[in-house]
C-alpha cells in the first residue's frame, strides 16, 4: 500500500458550521496533525472578492451549483501559499458534481467541472474526486448519458492536466445504490481509450453504504476499483478504536485487492477536530 497520508477538510466539519473556519485554515490544522498532504472540499473555500455580486449573478445560471461563486484565483492562490508555508502537499481537490442533470443545466455543470479541474491543475493535485450526483429516483434511463458525460470528462481533464486522476465517491444521490454506481464507473470506463485507464477509478469510502446492504460484498467490489480510499472516522474507544467500522478488516481488504493508492482521513465525528485527526493518524499507522 502506498505510504501517502492526507487528510480532508470535512475532518473540520464542526468548525466550518460554526463559522470559524474555512478551507484556508486546513494547512495549519495539518500540520498540527503532523500530515503532510491535504484533501481540499471546495464547498469550504471563504466568500470570495465581490461575493455580493459574484453570488446572485451565478445563481442566474441555469442549475448553478451552490459551490460555483466560491471559486477565486485569488483565494486559491493564497491556499496554495498557505500550503507552502505549512509544507503541506495537495494530494485532492473534491467538488460535488452531479453528472445526472437535465440537458438545460449541463453546461452549468460543466462549467463547474472546469473550475474543479482548473483548481487542480492550479494546486498541483494528484487527484480530482467527483460525485456521480442525482438521487436514489433518478430515473435509470439517465444512466447512458451519466457514463457518456463522465468518460468525456476524463478524457478533458487529461488533455488539460495531464497525470492527474479522476476519482468518482460513492457519495449517495445515485451512488446509494452500490450496484449502480459501479455500473455507472465500469460503463465510463470502457468508453475510455486503454491509455486513459490508469487515470481513472474509484474513491472508496466505506462510510457512505447502507447498512442494509451486502457490506463487505461491495467493499470488495469498491477496492477492487479503487484509487483512493477515504479513512472514515467518527469516534474512539480506549484502546484507539472506532467501534463504527471494521478498519482492519478493511486495510486488509485493501491489501489483497492489491490497492496502491494513497489513504485519506475523513474525521466525521463530533469533538474537537485536531484529536479526532490525530487519533485517525495512529489507528492508520497501527494497520500499515
């Protein structure tokens, strides 16, 4: 398994809420943590420059995503020199596309897909994680344009940044139902040329299934595609830990899948966030 060890800025989902905090503080909270790389959830990027202008006049376009008017170069650009500062590297950068959208609110969201991508490309990232997007009643006759429109966004992102990979969560919307996501990735991915393969694949989060389903089942199937798997955390016995997931079982799932990829801490637990993240950090290293 790959050593590469980040952590997510939903790891300060409390502080964001509370209104203390933004993604440009997650360098400094990383390295409190002692990590080195970062995964950056564009939805907690600070009001930009001019936000009472930039925010209704965006909002005009058709399915404009909520995330849209926060994108800045300025701000990217000063998360970037936080970054430095902190000696931190970016291994993500995570937006909440919907691929599902009708026709008329496509080139929104292609918009949007482009600015995640331009941020990636910016920050130097080794991956851009999307979401399929939709929900659970999203009509299965969507999913051929679903596939279509991710297999064209693959092959854009590696003619404008090329080496980066594309990741798709299994985030809920469509993606609750497992069997169809992993229809929806494996439809993408066959419409991509075989030099494009390696730039695509899964973020597998354990978390985000019902707990009705066939866990291990699709934990298995999700490895098997994965590269990148998020590290979810919520809380800690007194021996380091978290009742909620068997994370052993699962980095050992990791290993016989012949997973690569680098590991992300998701601290989605309540407290503060730097012991939560930290306490992730041990319950990793006890498992490589």
């Amino acid at each position: 398994m790959h050593n590469t060890l980040a952590v997510s800025s939903w790891s300060w989902h409390a502080a964001y809420y509370a209104g203390n905090w933004s993604l440009l503080d997650l360098p400094t909270g990383a390295a409190a943590a002692g990590i080195e790389a970062i995964e950056c959830n564009d939805f907690m990027l600070p009001p930009p420059h001019l936000s009472r202008i930039r925010r209704p006049l965006l909002s005009l376009l058709p399915g404009a995503p909520p995330e849209l008017w926060r994108y800045s170069r300025t701000t990217l650009q000063q998360l970037q020199a936080n970054a430095q500062t902190g000696n931190c590297l970016f291994l993500a950068w995570t937006i909440n596309s919907d691929f599902s959208v009708p026709a008329h609110h496509w080139p929104t969201q292609r918009l949007y897909l482009e600015r995640g991508l331009a941020a990636a490309s910016l920050l130097q990232t080794s991956l851009l994680r999307v979401n399929l997007g939709g929900a659970p009643e999203t009509p299965g006759n969507r999913d051929p344009v679903i596939a279509r429109r991710l297999a064209e966004f693959v092959v854009l992102s590696q003619r404008r940044s090329p080496g980066l990979a594309i990741t798709v969560e299994n985030h809920w919307g469509i993606s609750a139902d497992i069997d169809r996501h992993l229809r929806l990735v494996d439809a993408a991915a066959a419409q991509l040329p075989s030099s494009l393969q390696g730039s695509f694949g899964c973020c597998f989060d354990p978390g985000n299934m019902p707990v009705s389903l066939d866990r291990a089942r699709w934990w298995r199937e999700l490895a098997k595609r994965a590269n990148h798997y998020h590290l979810k955390t919520t809380r800690f016995e007194a021996a380091g830990n978290d009742p909620d997931l068997p994370h052993a079982t699962l980095f050992e799932l990791l290993r016989e899948t012949g997973y690569r990829g680098a590991v992300t801490i998701e601290f989605a637990g309540e407290g503060p966030a730097l012991d939560g993240v930290r306490q992730s950090a041990l319950l990793y290293q006890e498992q490589v």
